[in-house]
C-alpha cells in the first residue's frame, strides 16, 4: 500500500473513527454470535444464523485490517504557509471560461468537503496541480474546467 497523508486533526479523527468502528464491530459480532447461539444446533451447516455471524465478522474483520494499514502507511503532513509548489494544505484559486474565480483548498487524507472547496489529494485535478509552481498550474487546470 502506498503511504497515506494526512493533516494532524485528519488522523486523529481517523484513529478515533477506527477505534469506535472496533468497538460497535465487537458488540455487533457478540450480538450476532448470541442470537444464533438458539436452536438445536450451533455447529456452522445446521445453523444459518451462525454461518451468517462467522461470515460477518470476517468481513468486519478485514474492514479493520484494512484500516490498520492506512494507519501503518500515514504520514503526517504539517501544512505550511509559504510554498515554493502547491501541496496538500494550500489554496489555489482556479479561473473558469466564464470569468468566475474559485478558491479550492488540497485536503488530506478523508478530507474532502466540496461545499466548502476542500477537496482530497487523490482527487484528479488536485494530483493534477500538486508539486506545481504556481504559474504552472494554471496551465494544467485548462484541461479540468
């Protein structure tokens, strides 16, 4: 997996996400387990409700692998103010054909808030513009607007 960026608030938002979706994937499982528990048998092929259970923690189960590894794979960007290329946490203003500026901010890792002009790095115009110049960007945007 590549490496993840992310702000300082943008990951610690995420580790908390990852920890309550832990905890309600516990309490979940437990419920699931508890419920197929009734009947006359809790062995997987003469209970649905069980294979079920089994089937849905393993899915929780890779769902939390997954975000594990963004977390092993985080980096944490500290933005800066003056840059010498546009990077996650600058905003850029983009002209359109019709004369009407936008302002648009890179965002990290998960955060992306297009009413409020954040978009994310992965974004294409953002992975378009990052590492730019300021003057070089302009050009790369005419092909996005």
């Amino acid at each position: 997996m590549n490496n993840v960026y992310f702000s300082e608030t943008g990951y610690k938002s995420f580790v908390q996400a990852l920890e309550k979706y832990k905890r309600e994937s516990s309490s979940k499982t437990q419920e699931e387990f508890d419920g197929a528990q009734g009947g006359e048998s809790s062995v997987w092929h003469d209970n649905f409700e069980f294979e079920q259970a089994t089937i849905s923690m393993n899915i929780r189960a890779s769902e939390i692998e997954r975000l594990q590894e963004i977390i092993r794979n985080a980096i944490i960007v500290h933005i800066r103010e003056e840059v010498k290329k546009i990077t996650i946490g600058n905003t850029v203003e983009i002209e359109f054909d019709n004369g009407e500026t936008r302002e648009i901010t890179i965002g990290a890792y998960g955060e992306s808030s297009p009413e409020k002009n954040l978009i994310a790095y992965q974004a294409p115009i953002a992975k378009a513009i990052m590492g730019k110049k300021d003057l070089q960007y302009k050009k790369i945007l005419e092909q996005f607007i």
